[in-house]
C-alpha cells in the first residue's frame, strides 16, 4: 500500500502516487492498490479520509459532509447536572 498502518507522511495521503510518472513497480502496486480498496470501499457506501489511505468512515460527521447528509451518529454529550 505504499506505508505502514499509522503513517501519518504526506505518503500516505490517500492520492499520494496519483499523477506522479516513472513510479517504481512498487509505487505501481500501491496505487493500483489503493485505488482498488477505494472503489469497494465507495461502493459500499464509505467515505475516504484524504490524508489516510487506510481511513474510511461511515456514519460520522466526516462521512456525512462529503456525502452531504446528517451523521448517523455523533460524539458524546456530558451529562447535564
């Protein structure tokens, strides 16, 4: 995939090898990897995390804005006293 899990490198932005010539086969594969979890993953109704290549989410506020609709779910209140 290009980088370890919890890189947190400019290389691991999800569309790092994206529009970059002459990538090593290597790069290649990572690419074409991610480019692949990110269909699926799409396709399945979760959003990327730009910065993540291996961060998808689903139902919080992130993946709401991009999908421009309300959370599923939220963070949690305090109680109030």
């Amino acid at each position: 995939m290009g980088t370890g899990f919890d890189d947190f490198t400019e290389r691991a932005h999800l569309h790092y090898f994206e529009g970059q010539e002459n990538l090593s086969p290597t790069d290649q594969k990572a690419r074409n990897n991610r480019r692949f979890l990110k269909k699926i993953m799409e396709a399945a109704g979760f959003a990327p995390n730009p910065t993540e290549w291996w961060h998808y989410s689903y139902g919080d506020r992130a993946w709401a804005k991009s999908k421009n609709q309300r959370p599923l779910y939220g963070g949690i209140e305090p109680a109030k006293k």
